[in-house]
C-alpha cells in the first residue's frame, strides 16, 4: 500500500520525524485557508504517486494565499502524468541550503533490512545511481539490533553529509527506522532531507510504502487504504477482496494463481491484444468468488472479450463453470466470454458450460488467440 | 534419486487440524507420503484421521522421527512454526502459507543464518519427488510420473501447467520444487539448481521465474559456469513497473526485476528460454538429446 505525501508526513510526525507545518486541501478555498493560516511563502505540491512532480508542474511555489488559491485552481483537476490531482499538501516553504537523501527499504537478495542515503538529494534516486553510483552509501542492518550509533557515523561520514549537523541526521535516522520497523512498511523514504539556511534539519518530502501481508496488525494505518487508490476500478476491486490490477487494454483475463495469471498477460499479448487486467482468483476458488470476478471485469468499459483462464489444482474446474454460469445467467454480459480449463475437474467444468454462450478452447494461447480475434470483431 | 525428499522422509504437519492443513494432509497420505504427526498447539495427546497429535515440533519430533515439515499454519504465526523448526533441528520445512508479512520473514532469515534446517517457501506449492512417492505441500496428485526431469518454480500454479505439460509428453520427473512468490524465501533458483546438480538422475532442469528481484539472474550467473542443461521460462513480460502482480515478490521495482533483464542474462548463461509455456516441451527433449 502507498501512502501519499501528506500521510506519509502525519506517520512520519508522530514519530518525531520534522515534518514542515502544512496540511493537505482539496479545494482553492481550502488551499487559500491553510495557507493564510501558515503565513508567508508556501509550496504547494499535488497529491499524487509518481515520481518527478517538480518538472511535471506538480509542485510550486506561491508568495501569499490569493497566489496560493490561483495556483490550486490550475493544479486541482489536472493530469499529471496519467494521474488526476485530486489534493495538493500546503507546506511553508523551506529555505533550503542541502539536500540529502535517506531511506530504508529490504534487500531481497541479502535478506536484510538496509538503509540507504547520498548527499545527492532532491533528485530521483534511480538517476543518481545510474550517474554517480559512487555517491549512494549503503548500511546494512541487522534487524535484531537496529541501526548502531558506530553505523549511522559511518554512514554519515561516508555520504559526506554536513559534518555539524551529523548528530540532527543521525537521529532522523534512528527515527525513520522507527517508522520502518514499527510500521511494517517495505520502503520509508526522504527525499530531500534538507538542512535550511538556518539549520534546521527538516523533511521535506517522503514517500512511505507499507507491507500489504501486515495490514491485519497496522490498524492504524489501515485507515488510509481506501483513500490511497488511486484508480476507480482497482478500489472497488479492493473493496470487493480481489487481487485485481487495472492494465487498460481491452481484454479481461481471469484466471487462478498470480504466476498463471500474469502468464495470461503474456499470451493475450503474444496473440495481439492487450490486458484490461490482471485478476487472481486465487487456489480453491468458488462459485460465488468467479462470479464476483466476473462481474468485477465487466465494470471495465474498456473490455472488449473475456479470457478465463484456469489450470485446476485446488481449484475446481465444475466450480469456476458453476460460478461463470450464474454470472452470465444474472448478469448483463456484454462481450464474448472464453473459457480455456485443464487441470482438476475441467472436463466436468467444460462439460457444463455445454449449450451456453461460452466459448471453450483448448489450450490457453488459443484461448487469447479467440479472445482478441473477437475483441476486434466487436470494436 | 531425488533431491531433498524420498521414500524415506517422514512428515510433520504443522497445522493440521486446520481446513487446509486437514485437507492437504490427507491428500499427502493419498500421493503416498509418509505423514508421522500433527502439531496443534493445545491439541497433544489426540489424533486427527489416525495421524498422532503433538503439542511442539521437538516433542513430535523425538516420538515419531519426523525429518520434514509442512507448515498450513495462518499468516500472523507462520513465522514462529518455521522459527520452531530452526530451533527443534527439523532438517526440511515446507512453508505454504501465503501473507506472511515481510519483516516477520526478515527476523526468520536473521534467526536461520548459518542454521541447518533447510526452509523452502514461503508462499509456495511444496516439493514432490514422484519415484519415492513423497509430496509435501498442495500440489494436485495426478499431475506428476517418474522420470528425470527436475522442475523449480517460483509460481505455484505455473508448476502445474509445466509438470502436466511434462507428463502428458513422457517426460517424467525426479523432484518439483515450488520455491514461492514472496520477496524473501528459504530456497531460491540457485540453491534448488546447486541441489540438483548434485542429482546423477536429473537430466535437465525446468525453471520457472517471474518478474521481481535478482534471483533469476543470480542464478545465470552460476548456470554460466555450470555443465547442468536447463530450460527457463520468465512469466510477467507485460506486468507494468511498480504494480505489485498478485504474488508480494512480484513487482518491478525501477530498473530491476525486469522479465527483459532475466531473459537476457539466462541467454547469455547458454539456457534456452521458453516463450510460452507449451515451448517448454520442446526445449526439454532437445537439451535430453531427444
């Protein structure tokens, strides 16, 4: 779950991390408010998750709140990169002397936690690596005892950070691992850690991703799943328990394992086409669970044909024909439905989709190749 | 032979009085699976469906030998039944459970360092050695034959379609592996190939990778060096960057994880890539000379 700019500061506060005064908006008026209420210069930053939102004109600055509400009516509403700005945060601006950068996040392949940091900040990360891969220092931590006070000198030391203003570094540091640890997230990040011009130490922009597997003990930051999609249809997707992922093309794929099921990506575009969506419907699926995923797809205006796509382990192929068949017997279906099934009872499950609108296909590559053929017919 | 389990591995089942511990157990013992104890913790002393019940791992272990467990055990204390095992000496643990939060498995990994019980998932299908009629975990019973064809999967499901692919075309196998889908897992690509090089009876090597960390490619490293034969399939060609793909390990984090980038480092290791999962058939009986 990522969580936006905003709440990654609220999180990030409660912590102890320095956070500039700020508060988001969703409305010119409310912008205009926040920033009357903060006083002098602000920045105002659209609310979205993507990177780069300086040079897309996602972020500036505005000298009093008449500029501020001017501003917020240009940003509210617009694209910004494919993504809607529905808020903006209003923050005092800073004045910024040094950027850094600061973040923990897991290595997978050392299977450890590790912190990572530059003095190169304010810029995307994964561009100062590519460039001056030698400015990124990397700290490994040891996960029983946290980062150690030695480590965080180092690491200082070695970015080549403001020397006086290492101990207000390190403690944001020991802070930031806090969030990490305590909050089961898979990346915390600030990017720029700035130092002002009168030396404060501040955050002044965060990105703050969290473990989906620990929502059941996050209570807390549960509260901001909903508000954090930021696409229409996987939020109802996400409302409905379904592991969907909205892709655009004009095929709705279903299928049951996420490797099948991004394999059935693979095919669709192989045979031409392109996914609408990526839709687990995870092992030993019922009835009602491929009928509530069937119903999700056709939500999508976009999808042309249906591929269902299921190898039978634990799932059932009687119960996927069962479920399909009340779906397309209840509901308004639209477009052409292609059903490929092996594995566990898939002869039973063909056997019942017999007489029905469904069209059977042998193999899942011609399942995809039908699928798109008449994705293309109906357009 | 076999990699990892055979004739004579003896199965505790962590989690059995559960629905799918209950379930999957019995399928187990219908594969022919040699199923020694249960443990519930709170339910020692009893049974479940003939198989006795223990209170702990250590205890089931000293009573009935078991050298391998399957864990169906939730999410939230999956964790603590693989640390168990690390700490009973169990030599082989299964972890099937899928959702374990991510840290819960970095403590595991920090616990295990330098530990002899070999952990293979989570998040993942098991390990079935079809000669010594031995399967722990869900995979479907008549998927599989005898053979000499070693299979390693990060997806479940995509072991299924491979290991039906291989059987309805005569090519049996010695042991599948399901390593799991979760970022950090006990087994990868390159412990499973390590093992299985070691095998005089596996001919070839089918592995399945998926987009989302280094694994694959760390793996290509080793194949570069190595005699074995091996066929690849990469799934997630199409999956956009920074969306997570069902399974929490796949995901495109920036640059890295690429289907691309996986593809290519295994071609340049000399290991044909399959572009569909029926091509792996061919590619198979090539590399066996058939």
């Amino acid at each position: 779950m990522k969580l936006y700019e905003y709440q990654a500061k609220q999180v990030f506060a409660s912590f102890g991390l320095p956070v500039p005064k700020g508060e988001a908006a969703d409305t010119p008026d409310k912008v205009a408010e926040v920033a009357e209420r903060i006083g002098g210069r602000v920045v105002i930053k659209a609310q979205v998750h993507v990177g780069g939102r300086g040079k897309a004109g996602g972020v500036k600055l505005a000298d009093d709140a008449k500029q501020a509400r001017e501003i917020a009516q240009q940003m509210l509403g617009m694209n910004l990169k494919g993504f809607v700005v529905k808020s903006v945060l209003v923050e005092q601006a800073l004045p910024i002397d040094k950027e850094y950068y600061l973040s923990f996040t897991l290595d997978r392949d050392a299977q450890h936690i590790i912190g990572i940091c530059s003095a190169m900040g304010g810029v995307d990360i994964e561009e100062v690596a590519e460039s001056h891969p030698d400015k990124i220092i990397r700290m490994p931590v040891d996960i029983a005892f946290g980062p150690l006070d030695f480590q965080i000198r180092d690491f200082i030391r070695e970015a080549g950070l403001e020397p006086t203003k290492s101990r207000e570094i390190g403690a944001v540091m020991k802070r930031l691992y806090e969030v990490y640890v305590q909050t089961d997230a898979s990346l915390a990040e600030i990017n720029p850690l700035v130092v002002t011009k009168d030396g404060q130490v501040i955050v002044a922009d965060a990105k703050f991703d969290v473990d989906d597997n620990a929502l059941f003990r996050q209570k807390e930051l549960a509260k901001y799943a909903d508000a954090s999609e930021e696409d229409e249809l996987e939020a109802e997707a996400h409302r409905r328990g379904l592991t969907y992922v909205h892709l655009g093309g004009e095929i709705g794929t279903i299928g049951n394992g996420a490797g099948l099921c991004m394999n059935t990506l693979d095919i669709v575009n192989q045979a031409g086409g392109k996914a609408a969506n990526f839709l687990d419907i995870g092992g030993g699926a019922r009835a009602d669970v491929v009928r509530n995923a069937l119903d999700m797809v056709l939500l999508d205006p976009a999808v042309k044909a249906i591929l269902i796509n299921i190898f039978g382990g634990i799932t059932r192929g009687d119960e996927v024909a069962k479920g399909v068949l009340e779906a397309t017997s209840t509901l308004d279906v639209r477009v052409p439905i292609v059903v490929r099934m092996a594995g566990t009872e898939a002869e039973s499950g063909l056997k019942l989709l017999e007489g029905s609108k469904l069209i059977p296909a042998a193999t899942a590559p011609e399942a995809a190749k039908k699928a798109v053929e008449l994705s293309k017919a109906a357009a | 032979m076999s990699i990892l389990v055979d004739a004579n591995t003896k199965v505790l089942v962590q989690g059995i009085t559960g629905r799918e511990g209950s379930f999957h157990a019995g399928q187990m013992r219908l594969f022919g699976t040699n199923v020694v104890a249960g443990v519930t913790p709170g339910k020692g002393g009893g049974e479940h469906e003939g198989v006795p019940l223990f209170d702990s791992v250590a205890e089931a272990m000293a009573k009935t030998g078991a050298n391998a467990s399957a864990i169906f055990v939730p999410p939230p204390f999956a964790a603590d039944a693989i640390l168990e095992c690390a700490a009973a000496g169990m030599p082989l643990v299964s972890c099937i459970t899928e959702g374990i939060p991510i840290l819960d498995m970095v403590r595991v990994a920090r616990y295990m360092k330098g530990s002899d019980t070999r952990l293979i998932g989570p998040n993942c299908p098991g390990i079935t050695t079809p000669g010594g009629k031995c399967k722990i975990g869900i995979m479907p019973n008549m998927l599989f034959s005898v053979g000499n064809v070693g299979l390693i999967s990060r997806s479940g499901t995509l072991t299924y379609e491979a290991v039906d692919a291989l059987t309805r075309n005569g090519l049996g196998q010695t042991t599948c592996i399901g390593i799991g889908g979760d970022p950090i897992i006990g087994t990868k690509h390159l412990d499973a190939l390590q093992l299985f090089e070691k095998d005089p009876d596996t001919k070839c090597v089918v592995m399945i990778g998926e987009i989302g960390g280094s694994d694959e490619e760390t793996a290509a490293e080793f194949l570069q060096r190595s005699k074995m034969k091996v066929v690849g399939f990469i799934s997630g060609r199409n999956a956009p960057p920074g969306k997570r793909m069902g399974h929490a390990g796949a995901i495109i984090s920036g640059s890295t994880g690429t289907a691309a980038g996986k593809i290519a480092a295994l071609e340049k290791a000399g290991v044909p890539v399959a572009a569909t999962l029926e091509e792996i058939i061919p590619l198979v009986k090539r590399q066996l000379g058939q």
